[in-house]
C-alpha cells in the first residue's frame, strides 16, 4: 500500500498532494489536508510538513 503520509518521529511528511484538474474547485484538497493532519497528530506528530513538486 502507498501512502502520501510519512510519520518520522514528531514530524509527518505529505509529499506533493496533487488533486485531478476534474475535481479541483471543490474543496477536496482541503479536505484531504485535514484529514493527513489528524492522522499525524492521532499518531503523535505534532507538525505536518506538505512538500509541493516546485
């Protein structure tokens, strides 16, 4: 299984979030970023850091 959520220590890596131009301007990836940052912190990760592909 894949996953876009790293947890290392006290700090979890999403890395480049990307939502399809079909589904942009719905607020999925709003939606999608609450959701990483409740798993981190329900995991014990105080800080989420989100990498884009720039």
């Amino acid at each position: 299984m894949c996953s876009i959520l790293e947890i290392t220590g006290k700090v979890g890596r999403v890395g480049a979030p990307v939502v399809d131009n079909r589904y942009r301007g719905q607020g999925i990836d709003i939606r999608l970023l609450a959701e990483l940052e409740t798993r981190a912190h329900a995991a014990g990760c105080p800080l989420l850091e989100v990498r884009d592909q720039r």
